[in-house]
C-alpha cells in the first residue's frame, strides 16, 4: 500500500467512522436528552399543581404541633386551674 493509498484510506475510514458515531452515539444521546427535558418539565408542572396541598398540608402540621406543645399543656392548666379555685 502505497503513503497515498494509505491516507485516503485513512480519511475514508474517519470518515465513515464519524457518521457512525454522529448516529448511533450522538443520536442517542439527543433522543435521551429530550426525554430528559420532556421529564424534567412534566415534573415541573406537576410540582407547581401541588403546591398548595403542600402547603395546606404544612399549615396542618403546624397547627398540629402549636396544638402538641402548647394547647395540651394550656387545657390541662386551665382545668386544674378550675379545679382547685373552687
């Protein structure tokens, strides 16, 4: 094989080598790109329609613990308060 022979053949097979990999790697890799950003923007909107039961939910809790730390206690107090002022 002659230098010239050899360097077409080199640049042929770069070639060819470089379309096989712009269509199956890179394709790919676009195609999962896409689910990925199609994802990501469904997840974003479903986030976004949830969030004010997210945020009824926190008001819920933290009704609960105002009610755990200090409304127990103060019931309690009140009726022992009742109790011995009789």
């Amino acid at each position: 094989m002659t230098p010239e022979q050899f360097d077409e053949f080199i640049k042929a097979n770069e070639e060819s080598t470089a379309r096989a990999i712009e269509k199956t790697v890179n394709g790919k890799i676009r195609v999962i790109k896409d689910m990925m950003e199609h994802h990501i923007t469904e997840f974003q909107e479903f986030k976004s329609e949830m969030m004010p039961i997210r945020e009824g939910i926190h008001t819920v809790q933290t009704l609960n613990k105002f009610i755990k730390w200090l409304g127990f206690p103060a019931i309690g107090a009140f009726i022992m308060w009742l109790l011995y002022n009789k």
